[in-house]
C-alpha cells in the first residue's frame, strides 16, 4: 500500500514537470519579441547562479524530506513570494543584507535537511518566505531596465518551480535508501555551499 501511495506520488510529480515544461515552451513562444531577453533572463537566472539554485533545490529536497503537505506546500509557497520579492527589487525598496540572507538561507535550509528537521508547517512556510524574499529581490535589482518584468518574472518563477521539482524528486528518491542518511549529507553540502557563498 505504501508503496503504491509513493508510487503515486511520484507519478504526479513526473507530471507536473511535463506539465511546467510544456508550460514554459508555450509561455516562451508567446512571449513578445521585444520581451524575449526578459523571459530568458528570468529561466536562466537561478539555473546558472549557482547560490540561488541551491536554494530552490534545497527547498524542493527539504519538502520532500518533511513529507505530507510540505511536499507542495514550500515549493508552491516560494515561487510566488519570491514574485513580491522581485516586485520590491524592481521598485527599489530599499533592503539592505540581501547577499548575506540568500547564503544563510543555503545555509540553514542545508542545516535543516542534514538534522532531517521537521518542523511545524508555519514555521517552515514562514522561513521559505524570508528567504524568498531575499532571492525574489535580487532578482528584481538586477533586471535591465530594458527588459519587461512581466516576461522575467514569468521566466524566473517557471525556472523555479523546474528546480524544485528536481529537488523534489531526488529528495523522494534518497528518502528510504540508507534511512535519509545520502539526503541528509547532501544537506550537509549544500549548508557548506551557503557558507562559501557567505565569506566568498
């Protein structure tokens, strides 16, 4: 039965990545000439940064580890705060320590899978908005002005949601085999990452 319920899962998780990737083919082909940089601004930004794409990865693995409703829940919530967090940086509200909170969030959402921490869904949703917001800004500050927010936001949030799917998935993979121990040292790797990020 469990294994049916896993079976399941992961099932719908396979299609929910076809489903985002056909997503982002048709949203890249409507996507206005003039706004064509921005969209593929916006997809490729946190897959070739690679402090931000530890983050999301890591936000998709520590869902995944969790279990239950946070297995949707904190990569759903991320996207679409990380969207207000690139609002503020388009805007240019002022935020200071925005480097520095993008390294500690690798770092504790490393911490927190290496400990296979487990807290109450609040608390891990409040934590993912922090670090959204730190992550959603930096990408909006550093959007060229010629560039249409609305085409990079749509790439940036698509790209996102790819890579928590991917953390997702190898966090389910990794969660029986060794009892969590091969999730949890990639954990311990990703918090090291944050902390290079942090002194780098």
């Amino acid at each position: 039965m469990a294994n049916n319920i896993a079976g399941s899962k992961a099932a719908r998780l396979f299609v929910s990545a076809l489903a985002l990737l056909a997503l982002s083919c048709t949203a890249e082909a409507h996507i206005i000439q003039g706004g064509a940089v921005g969209f593929q601004s916006g997809f490729t930004h946190p897959l070739t940064g690679p402090d931000h794409f530890l983050a999301m990865f890591a936000v998709g693995l520590w869902g995944a580890q969790m279990g239950g409703r946070s297995i949707w829940s904190l990569p759903v919530a991320f996207p679409l705060i990380m969207v207000l967090g690139g609002i503020m940086g388009i805007a240019g509200v002022p935020l200071i320590g925005i480097e520095t909170g993008i390294a500690a969030s690798i770092i504790a959402l490393g911490v927190a899978i290496a400990l296979a921490w487990k807290p109450p869904e609040w608390i891990a949703l409040l934590l993912i908005a922090i670090f959204a917001i730190c992550h959603g800004y930096a990408h909006g500050s550093e959007l060229p002005k010629a560039e249409d927010p609305a085409d990079f936001a749509i790439g940036f949030v698509i790209a996102t949601g790819l890579i928590h799917l991917f953390g997702i998935g190898v966090g389910l993979a990794l969660h029986k085999p060794y009892q969590g121990r091969i999730a949890r040292a990639l954990g311990a790797l990703i918090a090291l990452g944050g902390v290079y990020f942090l002194i780098a």
